[in-house]
C-alpha cells in the first residue's frame, strides 16, 4: 500500500497545483449517477484521476474518474467527478486522499453527494435528504494509523461534522425548488451488497433515516482537519425490505438520472450562497 505521509499528499496536491494554477473556494465530491453537476461547470480545466502520479483510480463504472476545476455558482470549484469506496478494495485510509487534497488546495467549503436507499418510510424515491449526522458501526476509521498533526489532532470532535451553518444555508435553498426534503441521519454499510432487510430494520431502530456505502470516511477527514461539509443524499430507491421488490443498480441509476436537473440546479445554487 502506498505510504499515507504528509509528503505524499503534498505531491499529489502539488501536481493538482501546478495544473489548475489558481486556488479553488468549494470542493465538491458527486456520488453515483450524479456526475452531471460536473458538465455544468464552466472555464474547466479537468486533470484524469490517471494521470496524477500516485493517485488512486475509481472502478465504479457509473463514476468517471476526473477532477475538474473551474466554475459553477459564481464560485471556483474543484469537483471529484469519480469516488473512492472501501468496497472497491481501498483500505479505509486511503480514503481520505480527496477531502485532503481539497485541504491543501485552499478549498474552504465541502459538498458530498450520494445515492442512498431510504429506511425512513415517510420518505419518497427521488426525495433528497441534508445529512445531520451519521453512523457507522462497521469497519475501521480513515483516520487510523499515525495521526498526520499538519490535518489534525490524534482525537478529534464530531458533533458539527455536518456543519451546522452549511445545513442552514442548504435548507433555505430548498424554497422553490422541485423536490422534497429532509434532514436525518446516514447511515454506512460497507457493501458492495445491498444490506438485508434485517439489517435496514435493525438501522431503523438505530435511528437511521437512509443508508449507503459512502461519504462517511470523507466527512470523518472532513471534521479531522476542520473542513466545514454539506452531506445531500439523494433517496435513489426505498432500502432493502421496505418494499416487495428486489434492490437493483438500475433502479438507483434510473432516479438519480431523474432528478438530476432539478437536483444540480439546486446544488448549483447552494453553491453560490456558500
Ligand atoms: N443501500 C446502500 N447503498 C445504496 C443504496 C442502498 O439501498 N441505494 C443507493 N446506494
């Protein structure tokens, strides 16, 4: 595995650097089937993730592997088009490359994007949910190993992960727009299975209102070196057991597909309030 030091995320953002040669304000990483938001970014300069010495590469088919610089809500932006997931064989650790990289970029403000499978059953297919909190009772931390002090502190507080004034600002952009919203808590399988019905019951009961397979490992090295963060999970199919059918990629493909427009015309405007 590739050595997980500070000079090694130095190189990969000083590589970035030298491409894009300017300092972006809002970092954003798009979940599944949500890459669109990245065509609508303007003045782009887009760097493939391969051509980054030592960066990782995305496996996901539905995720494009490129970062883009550029432009959207009148802000600089620098977008992850492409994730990194523990269930693609990634340890835990290295994925807190991007948030990282944002870090030393100057990035200010994070937005994390994801399909997620709704355990709240007042919840709707293609409803969006602002992420408050999160659970994750599974797997290890990306912040295990040697503490890196240049990011942040050994042991470090997550009660405003999912910072509070950004949540703020996402909740009054949600007048207007086409789609439903809610605020509630995330919760992380490892996956690449869909959870069983049995564990979305027990989920319920832990007081998770979606779940997924990501985000969590970015918000956790979001709080740790202090990036201010937005979680929006967009509620791609109701979770295993809520409904009589079966769980399929397509179905998470075909909602994210649906509300793609109304969905980044919202993000884009969340973006300029940031
Ligand atoms: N579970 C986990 N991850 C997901 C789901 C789900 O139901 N839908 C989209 N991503």
């Amino acid at each position: 595995m590739q050595k997980m030091d500070y000079a090694y995320f130095r190189s990969v953002a000083d590589f970035v650097k030298n491409v894009i040669k300017d300092e972006p304000d809002v970092g954003i990483i798009l979940g599944s089937g949500l890459k669109k938001l990245a065509s609508r970014i303007t003045e782009k300069i887009v760097v493939d993730y391969k051509d980054i010495p030592g960066f990782l590469e995305s496996t996901v088919e539905s995720h494009e592997g490129k970062l883009v610089f550029g432009r959207l809500g009148n802000k600089k932006v620098i977008c992850m088009s492409g994730r990194f997931h523990h269930y693609e064989g990634y340890p835990f650790e290295m994925l807190t490359l991007p948030i990282r990289l944002f870090k030393l970029l100057g990035v200010r403000k994070t937005i994390v994007t994801n399909a997620a499978g709704a355990v709240n059953t007042s919840y709707n297919v293609g409803d969006i949910m602002i992420i408050k909190d999160h659970l994750k009772l599974t797997g290890a931390s990306p912040l295990q190993g040697d503490n890196i002090d240049e990011f942040g502190p050994r042991f470090f507080d997550t009660t405003d992960m999912y910072t509070a004034e950004l949540r703020k600002t996402a909740l009054e952009c949600t007048k207007d727009v086409p789609l439903k919203f809610h605020e509630g808590v995330y919760m992380y399988f490892t996956g690449p299975q869909f959870e069983t019905p049995a564990e979305i019951r027990a989920a319920r009961i832990l007081g998770a209102d979606a779940v997924g397979m990501s985000t969590v490992t970015e918000a956790l090295t979001a709080a740790h070196c202090s990036m201010p963060l937005l979680g929006l999970s967009v509620m791609t199919n109701m979770a295993a057991g809520v409904l009589d059918k079966k769980l399929t990629d397509e179905e998470v493909g075909e909602t994210a597909d649906r509300i793609s427009e109304p969905f980044c015309d919202y993000v884009e405007k969340v973006i300029s309030r940031f």
